[in-house]
C-alpha cells in the first residue's frame, strides 16, 4: 500500500495540479484560436510548460480538454437565453440568442463539427455543453412559438442543426464572420412563421 504523504505535503501538489489545469485551459484556448480545434495537443503541452502526460492526467482526450476550453462560454450563453425569457420581444431575443449561439460555435475552427458530433454520442465529453445549449434555445423558441411568430414544426434540434450549419458554413467562407452576417437573416427569416 502507497504510504499517503502528510497534509501539509499534499496541499501544495493540489495547487500545483489547479494551477497545470488552468495554465492548459488558457493554452488550449489561445491555441484554439489560432490552430483550431485540431491544434496539436503536445503542442498545448509544451507551450503550458508542461510534458504531454500532465495534460493527458487532465484531459484524457482532445474533447475532454474541448469541453473544459468551453465550459465558460456555454455558460455565458446559457444565462443569456435565462435573461432572454424576459424579453418583451419573444421573437427578437429568439434571433438574438441565435446570432450569439452561431458566434459561439465559430469560436474555434472545427468546433461546430465537434459539437454536432457529440450531440448524438453518449458519454461524449462535449455532450453535456451541447445539451446546455439546445436546453437553452428550446426554451426560447417555444416562448416565441407561443407568443411570437416561430413556425409551430420547428423545434429545438432543428433550431441546433441550424446554427451548426451557419457556423460550419462560416468557418469555412473566405469572408468569416462576414458569411455569417449575411446567411443569418436569409436563415432566420424562415424561423418565423411571418417571416
């Protein structure tokens, strides 16, 4: 048996192991956004100061370390639709937490792909972000199927394929964000049933 160190041993490992975890999040973020989602994981290792089986003791997969870049963010966008749901405008904060939700999917190149992938995976690390979100604008749009304009045969899942479309499509355009500010009033427009 592994004799356990004395506490005052193991404290100072803990907060060597939280500040490795935080130091290859914000790694990970930056190289995302420079290289994508794909970007080389020894890579984010070596640029955290780290060797790869630090990070692989705390991301076993790129979707696990994926999920943790975005944790914040799909948080952000969670609270966003809350706040939505009090708008008096249930049509124009159902467009509006779409803008953000395809911004967020941009976020990295090959973040869209993976998230759609995870959305059909269980168990996939990325799954319960994915879920968050889709929570999230299924609630918005069946306010504004309610009390706006949104078609009835519309529901959450198309709403979620949708946004992974514009994003995918977007991060692929030469114009970028360009892409997406000209797809998503095309796309939305068919959202709303007077639309």
């Amino acid at each position: 048996m592994t004799p356990v160190p004395p506490a005052d041993q193991q404290r100072p490992r803990r907060a060597d192991a939280r500040r490795n975890y935080d130091r290859l999040v914000a790694v990970a973020r930056e190289a995302f956004r420079e290289e994508g989602a794909d970007a080389s994981l020894d890579d984010i290792a070596k640029r955290a100061g780290v060797g790869p089986g630090t990070l692989y003791r705390h991301f076993p997969s790129r979707d696990v370390l994926l999920a943790a870049v975005v944790r914040e963010s799909i948080d952000a966008l969670h609270a966003r639709a809350e706040d939505m749901l009090t708008a008096e405008d249930p049509d124009a904060a159902l467009l509006a937490w779409v803008h953000a939700a395809v911004a967020h999917a941009g976020t990295y190149r090959g973040l869209a792909a993976s998230m759609m992938s995870s959305m059909y995976e269980e168990g996939a690390p990325l799954r319960s972000s994915c879920d968050r979100m889709h929570e999230a604008g299924a609630r918005l749009m069946e306010r504004a199927q309610r009390q706006g304009s949104a078609r009835p045969d519309f529901d959450a899942a198309d709403l979620f394929d949708m946004i992974a479309a514009v994003a995918w499509v977007t991060e692929r355009s030469a114009d970028g964000p360009g892409a997406a500010t000209r797809l998503l009033p095309v796309v939305t427009k068919g959202l709303l049933a007077g639309g």
